[in-house]
C-alpha cells in the first residue's frame, strides 16, 4: 500500500477520537493550542514525503527536540557526557525532583528534563546564551534543509515565566555541582530549544539521518558515526516517552521522542522518519492520538524494529 493511502487511512480512522487527551495548560501558550488538530508525515531514504492532516502547520516541538541538541553535546564531548547524565528510563515524570534527589542531581537520562538541561549547560560552555541558542536553530534547519524554522518567541516566552519546577531542577543540580553555568543561563537556552516551531514534514525530515546510521540519505552528508547514531536511537526506545517509555516500545516498536506539544518523532531504521501531531496529551504527557497514529502506521507497513 501506497505510503500516502496508509497516511490518509489512519486519519480517517482517527478522526473521531481528535480531541480526547488534555492539552498542555501549564504553559499558557499551549494552553490556546486547538486539541483537535491533527498532522502526520513519513519521509523515506530515498526522499519521497507523505503527509496528511495538518503535516504543514509548525507547532512547539517541546521535548522532541532533546534529540537533537543530545546529538550536538555529543558532538562536542562524546562520551564524557555520560559522567554527568545517565542513560537509564527514569520510571517517573518528565519533571520529577524525587529521582534526582536520590541520584545525587545526576539524571537519569538526557531527554527527560532534568538530562536536557545537562545537555544545554553542555552547549553553553564557551558562548553566550543567545549564541548556543543559534547553534541548535542552525542544525535543525541543516537537517531539515529549510531556512524557515524559527523559535515561536511567544512559546519561549510563556516558558521562562511559568517554568518553575525546571528552574527548581536546575537550581537543585547546580546545588550537586552538575550546572557548570548558572541555571537561569542554561533554563534560557533549554527554553527556546523547546519552543522551536516546526512542521510534521520538517521534523520527519530533520530526524532523517536516524533512520540511516547518522547520515542523510538525500543529501549524503554525515550528521554523526553510525554507533552514535544507534546509540541515540537506543535512549529514544527506552527513554523517549517519558515513564511510558515501555508501552510505547510494547505497541510501536521504533525508536520516538515525543513533546508536550503534541508532537512525536520515530525513526524506521533502513526505511525512514515519521512525525506526528495532535496536541492533546494522555496522562504521561504523550500525544494521545499521536500515539494511536504511531501504532496504526507500524501495523500497516510492518516498520517496526522487532
């Protein structure tokens, strides 16, 4: 079946449920975001692109984007990042103080909140805000080969006057010795990293070099080596989805990062990227429809890993 049939079948299907979740109040920006919405797009090795639903319309990509600045940190000190993130599921909430607490301000791993404000302390070394800030922009739009993704400042805004519980995370690990920087310099980065604006076919496009062993099959650049490429997409499979990490692997069975924005990102190792969007959550602070979507698309083309 036609990739574009597949698309289009699992938006019909869906349609009914378009709405069910809640989406992310606790930030007032997304808070005004329509639950209803819905967008999906695949992007495969070879470059053909299908899409349906609002697969154009940017959103927040929120924590999604924890994958790309991971890459970029390990980029500039490899494995030395791992002395200061772990890399085990966390089996509690994206932003939970308990578990850091316990681990002495060491997170679990680098795409729970806690780990991403690591990761952004790691871009910070050397620069300005503002300037590792550019850096993450940059990269996204080199992978996505599209000039026009932008941070939503509106997004950004709302985050840094309402994101208490992260800047507590950060006070609390520079309080361990594990913020080099002081929090409110790596919250400003990680902030704007989360409001990035993208579209369902951006981001499939921009997570393509995961689905080909770090390289970009259109382009036939290199992003990162083919172990750090499997290495990223190992933490996506156990750790992308939060405290639902497991079920997700259990009903989809592809390496994902999803965002409180609605939004998730998978990788089909030898085959291609997909991105999905519908803004409400369910109760793990994943997409909830986007979740069905995930697992609808994987049954009908058989793209899972296992």
């Amino acid at each position: 079946m036609a990739l574009q049939t597949t698309l289009d079948e699992i938006a019909a299907e869906l349609a009914p449920r378009l709405g069910e979740g809640k989406v992310a109040d606790y930030i007032p920006e997304l808070a005004k975001v329509d639950p209803r919405k819905f967008g999906m797009a695949v992007v495969t090795l070879d470059g053909e692109t299908a899409a349906t639903g609002e697969a154009l319309e940017p959103f927040s990509i929120q924590s999604v984007s924890k994958v790309f600045t991971l890459a970029l940190a390990l980029g500039r000190v490899g494995d030395g990042l791992w002395s200061r993130v772990g890399r085990e599921p966390s089996g509690s909430a994206f932003n939970s103080i308990v578990q850091l607490e316990y681990e002495k301000g060491v997170p679990r791993n680098p795409l729970i909140n806690a780990g991403a404000i690591v990761v952004a302390d790691v871009l910070l070394a050397g620069r300005q805000p503002r300037e590792a800030i550019g850096e993450i922009l940059r990269f996204m739009r080199f992978l996505a080969d599209d000039e026009d993704i932008v941070i939503d400042r509106d997004v950004a805004k709302s985050e840094t006057e309402t994101g208490f519980r992260n800047r507590a995370l950060a006070n609390f690990m520079r309080g361990f010795g594990n913020l080099v920087h002081a929090p409110d310099l790596a919250l400003g980065v990680y902030f704007h990293q989360c409001a990035i604006a993208m579209s369902c076919v951006q981001l499939a496009r921009a997570g393509l070099f995961l689905a080909d062993g770090g390289r970009d099959p259109v382009t036939g650049r290199n992003v990162v080596s083919r172990e750090r490429a499997r290495r990223i997409a190992a933490l996506m499979m156990t750790c992308g989805h939060y405290d639902g990490s497991g079920d997700f692997a259990f009903r989809v069975g592809l390496p994902g990062k999803s965002g409180v924005g609605g939004g998730i990102l998978a990788a089909a190792p030898g085959r291609g990227a997909l991105a999905v969007w519908s803004p409400a959550l369910n109760a793990k602070g994943n997409s909830l429809v986007g979740s069905l979507a995930m697992e609808l698309f994987v049954r009908k083309t058989g793209w899972s890993v296992f």
